[in-house]
C-alpha cells in the first residue's frame, strides 16, 4: 500500500522560490537590525547626553546592525 502512495507522488519541489527566499531573508534581517538599533539608539542617545565625546562611539555602535541588512542585500543578489 505504501509502496503504491510512493509511486503516485510527484518529485519533491522547494516550498519557496529562491526570489522569495531572498526577500524573506532580506525582510527578517531589517526586522533584526531594526530590533537591535531600539536598544542601542536609546543607550547611545544617552550617552552622548552626558557626554559629547561618545559620539563616534555611539554612532559605530547604532549603525553596525545594518551591516545585517547589506548582507542579505548581497546574499539576494547572489540568488
């Protein structure tokens, strides 16, 4: 019986086209670094309150999360 069913069932397919894919892993990892910028905004942003030489810190550390986002940009072009 189950050798039947195996016989009538069509050859495996992917559940997403790479085109999706791509958009999904490029729509997860803006989520992602847009998730991490809420923390690391409101730290720099106080901070650099207190003290203005943080600045350059502060702002290394709020845009280091879009690096997330190029990538995905990459790996989409890749696909």
């Amino acid at each position: 019986m189950f050798e039947a069913l195996l016989q009538q069932t069509q050859a495996a397919a992917p559940a997403l086209e790479p085109t999706a894919a791509a958009a999904i892993a490029v729509g997860l990892a803006a989520f992602g670094a847009g998730y991490a910028e809420r923390g690391i905004g409101a730290a720099a942003m106080g901070a650099i309150a207190e003290d203005n030489d943080l600045f350059v810190n502060g702002l290394i550390l709020t845009v280091l999360p879009e690096t997330l986002v190029i990538l995905a940009l990459v790996v989409v072009f890749l696909v």
